[in-house]
C-alpha cells in the first residue's frame, strides 16, 4: 500500500495531470528520486513510514560521496536538488495522509556563493560586432547578428530562444511574450538596435518555415521542424567569444547575467529585474547583488571624504 515504487509513480504522474509540470522537470524528479528509491532499498526500506532521520543522514552522505561519470564529487547544488525533490515528494504523502517523515526535516546542505560571470561594456561591444568582422556567409552572420542581439536585449534562455517562432515575435512593437521554467509566461522586450537586426534577417529570409533561428543545414530538428539546438548556439557564442578575443568561458547564459547586471548597474530595481527574467524567487535574482554592491563601493571610493582629503 505505501511501496516507495508505487508512490513515486503516482506522484510523477500529479506532477504531470494535477501541477502541469513540463516533461523536463518530471524526468528530473523523476531521476533524483529514483535514486533516493533505490538507495533507501538497499538500506532495507521499501516503505514510506519506514523512512527516517537516520536514512535521509546516510542518504546524504552517500550524496556528498557520490562520484560522477568524470569521478568528481557531485556539486553540492546537485545534491540540493535531490533534497528538494524530496522534500515535494514528502509534502505530496503528507498531503495523502501516509505516515512518513516530515519534509522540514530534510535539510539542505550549505552552499559556497554562487559566481556570477558577465561581460563588461567593452567586451559586449567586441562579441555583439564579431559576426559583421568574422563571418562571410551572409546568412549566418545575419542570424548570429540576431541571436546575439535577442539574448542581450531580451535575457532569454536558451531553451527560450531555441524555442521562439516567428508568429509569436513582434518586432515592430518590440516586445513578444514568452513560455518559461513552469510553464510561466512573461513579457520581453526588444532594444532598437536588436529590432533592427532582428528585421534584418527575418527580411533576408525566403522560406515559410516557423522557427525564428533556423540552422543553415537543416539537419538539426526538434519536433520535426528544422530549428536550432540550445547546443548549436552555444558553439555559436563560444565561437565569436573566442574570435573577439575574449577569454573566459562566454555561454548563453553569460549573455542572460550581462542582460541582469547591465539592467542593475543602469539603476534598474531588483524586483524588475526579477520579473524580466522570469524568477519566481527574489532570492534567485539576489546572485547579483554582488555586483551592484561593487558599484556602491567605486562610488563609495570615488566620492566619499573628498572634503577632508582637499583640507
């Protein structure tokens, strides 16, 4: 009646009818809690009541052992995430009235803070022109223009962008709505400078196809529609990173935290910011509170005490 098996399918499948959760996130419940289910049966427990402090203790050690494919040490946000999972798979049976262990008594582990890497000014500059320097196919330097532009401007994810069709992008008012993490959607905008890019290459364009970013083979597809990977623009940004001459790792995610912080360092509030890029926690946008805080210090630096010093 309370196999741990049978449980787990059952709240997979709530998570699926009753949440409307995406395929993604129940495929990742689906493996963290898989291996607390198998971990917990090696222990000798098959059962929700059965579960206890002492079990979560060990099973968090074995987590904090774990060796991955490379034989690292699973980071410790990775292990955060199978406790998370737990902890909703907790809630869900307390929710069913089975008798099993509190979800508040599943602690996290502590976090080291979490790096935020973005491109300054000068280095926006050299990557957002390296298409117009390096590239000779016409097409592809207009899409990698335009790709480039539209993470910038936007902060989209990649798995946004990817996803984008033209039908939805509405250039002339410049901004169009988008379907995050959750199923959420929000409002993005368009800067004047990626609207122009942007027409530019939807313009040069000559197909009916629905995807904004299209590969130039047309071998890549997602659901049958040729459409750019979330890998394919990673190379992308990898590429003109490289070719402008920037050294560190630049992905597109780099793009999204240049997106937050330009906003911030412009004097953007934190809670718009949040809205813009689609978290549902303030406690997620806060990563870059680091980064304003510097700027407060370069200003404290630059003008505090100037009287005394001219004395």
């Amino acid at each position: 009646m309370h196999d741990l098996s049978i449980l787990l399918r059952e709240f997979l499948e709530h998570l699926e009818i009753e949440k409307g959760r995406s395929i993604k996130t129940i495929e990742n419940y689906e493996h963290y809690l898989g291996r607390f289910v198998l971990f917990a049966a090696e222990k000798g427990v098959s059962s929700a009541p059965d579960i206890n402090h002492d079990l979560i203790r060990h099973y968090r050690l074995y987590l904090n052992r774990f060796l991955d494919k490379n034989g690292d040490p699973i980071k410790k946000s990775t292990q955060n995430y199978h406790s998370i999972a737990l902890r909703s798979f907790l809630k869900y049976l307390a929710k069913r009235d089975i008798d099993t262990l509190s979800a508040e008594k599943v602690e996290l582990a502590k976090q080291e803070a979490r790096e935020v890497s973005f491109l300054h000014a000068e280095e926006l500059v050299r990557i957002l022109a390296a298409p117009l320097q390096f590239e000779k196919n016409l097409q592809k330097q207009l899409r990698d223009r335009a790709i480039l532009a539209t993470l910038f401007s936007t902060g989209l994810r990649v798995s946004e962008l990817v996803g984008l069709n033209r039908d939805q992008v509405e250039i002339t008012r410049g901004e169009f709505a988008v379907r995050g993490k959750g199923s959420k959607i929000r409002l993005v905008f368009l800067s004047e400078d990626a609207k122009e890019i942007l027409k530019e290459y939807l313009s040069f364009r000559k197909d009916d196809r629905k995807a904004v970013f299209l590969p130039t083979t047309g071998k890549k597809t997602i659901k049958g529609e040729p459409r750019l990977t979330a890998r394919s623009v990673e190379r992308i940004i990898q590429k003109y990173a490289r070719l402008a001459g920037i050294v560190k790792k630049v992905t597109p995610h780099t793009m999204r935290h240049s997106f937050a912080t330009d906003l911030l360092m412009n004097g953007a509030d934190i809670r718009s910011v949040q809205t813009m890029l689609g978290h549902s926690s303030i406690t997620t946008t806060q990563i870059y509170t680091h980064i304003t805080n510097q700027q407060l210090r370069d200003v404290h630096k630059a003008f505090h005490g100037k009287n005394k010093k001219e004395e």
